[in-house]
C-alpha cells in the first residue's frame, strides 16, 4: 500500500549511510544507488523546509562504548579503517541538518534524537538507510514505540542479505508504518507544503 499522508511536522531521518556502509556489498540496491535516492529525498525535504535527520553509527577506537553482551556472531577487532563512521560526501554539509551520532542499531536508544524531533514538532519520521533490518527496522521499531507515524522509504534503503532485507520490508514494517519509494514521498511532499 502507497504513503497516504505526511503529517506537516515530517522528518526525513537517514540511518548510517557513510562511508563503511554505501561502500559494503547490498541488495537489492547498491550503496551508491540508496545515496542517490537518498540525496533526492533530502533536497525535496530541505527545499519545502522539512528537518533532515542523518544519523552515524561510531565507536570508540578501543570499543569500549559499544553494546556488551553475548553473542553467537563473531566481533570485529581489528583497527576500522580511516574516516569509515563519516556521512558521504553527497548527504553532508548542509547546516541546517541535524546530525545524531548512536553507538547502537536504532537511532533513538542513548542519542537525543527524540528529543531534537519533539522540540520541532516533528509527528512523523521518513526512514531509509543500511541496513534495513539492522539500523532501519532498529529505528522504526522505536519510533512506533515512540508514537511517531513511520513512513519507510523502500527504494533508500539495502542490506547485506536479500533475505534479511526481504523479511524487514515485506513482514515488519507493515506493522510499523507506511511503505512507499522515494518518487512517491516527494511527490506527498509537494502536495502537503
């Protein structure tokens, strides 16, 4: 089912798309390809005067501010390369965003992002990034939980796994929000401002 409707007080949020994550291999859109989307939807939001939101995921160079706990998966140890937590170039730069830096999946746990949102009046979040069902659905489960209308942008937004990706836009987020590309959110855009 389409977007029905942007509230007036919507923001465009932007999980993880630096450097480390548009260079990794996704499906079913590449990295450049979710930038691009991505980029368009920022500026179609920036010029009707929405907040952009872009979010980064960093950890300290020791890692000691990032989440404990068990796990079956293996951890990374060694050093990240040079500038891999930096928003790309295509998204940065502009003042008037905001920018939230998180140490988890989802943007809200430990960041002010609800905080930054509330205080503008913001009722409703746009969300697209990589990984979908890691920092996308970590970030709309929260928002829903929250309170926010969730709109997810399907076309901005990849993940590693085409199964992962598959099971997050086809079976969660229909219980979190609204699916739609990013041709149709500019396209309610234009009609709402």
């Amino acid at each position: 089912m389409p977007v029905t409707k942007l509230d007036a007080g919507t923001a465009l949020v932007l999980i993880d798309l630096q450097k480390a994550t548009v260079g990794a291999p996704c499906v079913p859109h590449t990295g450049p390809d979710v930038v691009t989307r991505a980029s368009e939807l920022a500026e179609a939001f920036r010029e009707h005067g929405a907040t952009v939101v872009l979010v980064r995921v960093t950890e300290s160079e020791d890692r000691a501010d990032g989440t404990p706990g068990r796990k079956d998966a293996p951890t990374y140890t060694g050093p990240m390369p040079t500038g891999w937590d930096e928003i790309v170039e295509e998204l940065s730069g502009h003042p008037g965003d905001i920018v939230i830096t998180k140490r988890n999946w989802g943007a809200f746990y430990g960041t002010d992002l609800d905080l930054q949102l509330r205080r503008r009046g913001i009722t409703q979040v746009v969300l697209g990034g990589i990984a979908t069902s890691i920092g996308v659905e970590s970030t709309a489960r929260n928002a829903h939980e929250l309170g926010y209308h969730v709109t997810l942008a399907t076309d901005v937004m990849a993940d590693m796994s085409p199964e992962a990706h598959h099971h997050s836009v086809e079976r969660i987020f229909p219980m979190l929000g609204e699916r739609g590309t990013s041709a149709e959110i500019i396209e309610l855009l234009a009609k709402s401002r």
